[in-house]
C-alpha cells in the first residue's frame, strides 16, 4: 500500500497541543542531517533476520531518515472503546502523540509526549476539561520505552544507530538493545521468512492494572505495509499489555497509518 507523503517534517503541528509543545514539535521537525544512503554493506555483521528485514523495508540506495510524522485513526480503549485520529511525530530524541478520542461535543483530547528526556500525558474533555494530567520519573521511563520500539519500525534507519546493539534469539527472533539516555531496553523483534516484522515485545515501565509501576510485558502486532521514500513501514497494528508472562495479552489500542512521511 502506498501513502501519500511529503519530503519534510515542517508540518504545523495540531492546533491542541497548545503553545507550551509546539517548539518541542519543531525541533523533533528538524530534517535528518546529512543522511547517508542505504546499502547492503551496511547490515553485514547484523543476525540473519536483522538483514533479512532491513534489506526488504529500505531499498538501496535510499536515504536513511531518522524522523517521521504520521497520521493515523483506529480504537483506543479508555474505559471502553473508542474511535480516534491522531498525528504523530517522532525521531530519535522523542516523540509526540496528539490525538482526538470519541465523538464530538465530548471528545477528548491531548497528548503523549517525550521530549528533552521528560514524559507527560495531557488530556482534557472538549478540549476544556482536565481528565489526565501525568509527568514525572515513573510517564518518563514508560515513554523512553515507547520511543525505544517505535522509532525501530517507524524510523527503520535507527536500526543501525550506534544506540541499538543486535543479538540472534533464534532463527526468526533478534532482539535490540535501545540505550536512550539513562535507560536501556531489551526490544524483541520477531520477523517473518519474507523480511516483514510480525511482532514486537519488551518490558515497558507501567501500571495497566492500576496498581505500583513496575514492568510489565508490552506487545506490538504489525499488519499490512506502507511504502514511504524507498522505505516500508509498517501500515496497521495493535498493542496490548500482559499484566504478568505467560498471561493473557489485554489489547487496548488498534491503529492503520494513513498517511506518512520521512525527513
């Protein structure tokens, strides 16, 4: 499936974000500086599937570009399910998730963010009032996850960033070790014969059952495919957290990108 794209970041951000984020949404906006092009070459060395992937999601000689803006719809569940449109942005200092929740007069809306290594959560109903307001050490460990296993898939380039060590689980599996800052995550990413990713899994800083923060399982299922400046990201997926291993997954989130673009 092809998207419709443009070759920079330099988008206005959404009007709701507010005043406050829009500079953290320009500086992620800054294009990718001096990117080099992609060749084979470079994987050599990577577990056998790490090549297989990255040789079928960017085409040689395509630009390896660190920064990406999505838009994106699906279902959320907050309470109970519900429709969304969100736009993201994100590279390898962070990310910003802005997104509507439910059906007006009573949408909610805000975001999620990371960026100058700090999370925050901020959601207000009608854009007016406060439902969810979150930062602090516990918003900033789970964000940093977050940033660790989608800036993989969504910004395959960082794949070969001197911040991700490669190591062979087995002969479908690798699993990269993402350094962000003072945190590090052990990101499990199961890849099909074909190259296409199918699965992604680590522990995630969080509390989805409500009670003490802690680590928990987190999984990412991926769907469909999306072709963006030579490259092939993923076009649909679903998250769900385990509240212990081996336990059943509790979807809350199914989303298809609509559109995107890579800078």
């Amino acid at each position: 499936m092809d998207a419709p794209s443009t070759p920079t970041g330099g988008a206005a951000p959404p009007r709701h974000i507010g005043a406050r984020i829009r500079p953290a949404w320009e500086r992620l906006a800054a294009p990718t500086r001096d990117p080099q092009p992609f060749t084979p070459a470079l994987v050599e060395g990577l577990p056998a599937r790490v090549v297989r992937w990255l040789r079928r999601v960017i085409t040689p000689g395509s630009r390896l570009l660190t920064g990406a803006r999505i838009r994106m719809h699906g279902r959320i569940n907050i309470g109970r399910w519900r429709p969304f449109s969100a736009d993201q942005i994100i590279g390898p200092d962070g990310f910003i998730w802005a997104a509507r929740a439910g059906r007006a007069p009573l949408s909610i809306r805000g975001y999620d963010r990371f960026t100058d290594g700090r999370g925050e959560m901020r959601w207000r109903l009608a854009g007016i009032i406060p439902v969810m307001s979150a930062a602090g050490d516990d918003i900033t460990r789970s964000a940093a996850g977050r940033l660790a296993a989608e800036m993989l898939v969504i910004t395959p380039a960082a794949a070969l960033s001197p911040a991700v060590r490669w190591s062979e689980v087995d002969a479908r599996t690798a699993r990269a070790t993402v350094t962000l800052g003072p945190y590090r995550h052990e990101i499990t990413l199961e890849i099909a014969r074909s190259g296409q990713a199918r699965h992604l899994s680590l522990p995630r800083w969080g509390s989805p059952d409500g009670g003490p923060p802690g680590e928990h399982p987190f999984e990412v299922s991926f769907t469909d495919e999306l072709e963006v400046h030579g490259q092939r990201l993923p076009g649909a997926f679903q998250a769900a957290w385990r509240h212990a291993e081996g336990g059943e997954p509790i979807e809350f989130f199914r989303a298809t990108i609509d559109r995107a673009t890579l800078f």
